[in-house]
C-alpha cells in the first residue's frame, strides 16, 4: 500500500540531505520539499513559530518503520514531527512505487 510520510525541516538543506538519505536506502520512490513553510506550534510550554521546509516522502507500510528511523537518526530536532497517512493511487503509481523500493532500481 502507498504511504506518504511528512515531516518539517529547519532549513532546505536538511530536507534535501533527507531526501537523499531516504532515496538512497530505496525507501522511498520520490522526495519532494515544499520550502518557505511556517509552522505554528506549541513546544515545552510556549508558543512558537518557525519558517521551515516540508519534506514528502512516497513510500510504502512495508518501508514505514525504517523511514521514520531513518529521520529519527538524522533529523536535528528533538522531536521531528513525522507523519503519515496511506495512499489510495492508481495501479500504475502502485506499481512505481514498489518497483523504485523493491528492485534496488
């Protein structure tokens, strides 16, 4: 089943090293970053807001637990907010994903 997995990023070059990270373990298909977003958010207590860079990974379920590991391991923030939620796409967008995760290329 497609997933798609976001998480935001201080700054373009963590999104991009990411990106790379995740596509070089082939578990993901595609990485898009999405800059120049401003998160509002609560964090110990305070209110805060922060221009960032959103981060979209193309995945799988069977990839999930490694990707967020992956982030987790990598990501500079304390806490990086990672989510997902699984993708209804068609046969042929199924198929490329598997295809770019499964097959090594």
């Amino acid at each position: 089943m497609p997933l798609s997995v976001s998480v935001t990023c201080p700054d373009m070059d963590t999104a991009r090293m990411l990106a790379r990270a995740a596509l070089e373990a082939r578990l993901v298909a595609c990485a898009n970053i999405l800059p120049g977003v401003e998160s509002h958010f609560w964090w110990e207590g305070n209110l805060n807001h922060e221009k960032e860079a959103l981060l979209i990974l193309k995945s799988t379920e069977e990839c999930r637990a490694q990707l967020v590991s992956l982030i987790q391991t990598r990501h500079p923030y304390e806490l990086p907010a990672i989510t997902w939620f699984s993708d209804d796409a068609p046969d042929q967008v199924k198929e490329w994903i598997a295809q770019e995760i499964g097959s090594g290329g």
